[in-house]
C-alpha cells in the first residue's frame, strides 16, 4: 500500500475531529486545528509554492470567521474540510500546470 493511500485511509473526519477536540481539555477550536494539523498531508503532494495547505486552511477560516461572526465547532470544521479541498482541487495550485503553462509561454 502506498504511503499516501494508507494516510487517506487514517485520516479522521470532521465529526470524528470535532468529537475528539470537544472531549479535550484544550479549547475545541484550537483542538480541531491541532488535530487537522496532526494528519496534515501537505508533504505528500507537490502544491505550488510549497506552502501548507492546512495552514492557508485554518487562516481562511478564521479571517471568514472574523468577519462574519463566530461558527460553531462542526462548521468550523467543515469549513476546513471545505477549504482544504478548494485548495487541493484548485488547479493553479499544482506544479504540472505552472510547468505546461512556462513551457506554453517559451514557445
């Protein structure tokens, strides 16, 4: 198996995070955040620039949640999952497309 299957297969849901951070003693929102980062496969998958994508997840979350008022645990994990997945689908993030782009340009 690989090594970014077997890390998909681990990976816990927003429920299961926020049923995990609510039962800690830490507060739930920054136990969600601890958690996502915990199973953050960043590494794994070559994302332009090289930045975190949980990271730029959590930050988009909280300046949404800033602006708009304050979500409750569920939703602020599902905004993450949300986040996360816009990020990772998002075609301008992946390095293919940067590289088909430059060599397009160079013709």
């Amino acid at each position: 198996m690989k090594q970014n299957e077997k890390a998909l297969r681990n990976r816990l849901t927003a429920e299961e995070i926020v049923q995990q951070a609510e039962a800690g003693n830490r507060s739930v929102k920054a136990s969600i955040n601890k958690l996502y980062r915990e199973q953050d496969e960043s590494h794994l998958w070559p994302i332009s620039g090289g930045f975190n994508a949980t990271e730029r997840a959590i930050r988009r979350v909280r300046e949404v949640e800033r602006v708009n008022g304050g979500m409750s645990p569920l939703e602020y994990a599902y905004a993450i999952e949300g986040e996360l997945s816009e990020i990772v689908n998002n075609d301008k993030n992946w390095y293919s497309n940067k590289i088909e782009f430059h060599e397009m340009k160079n013709l």
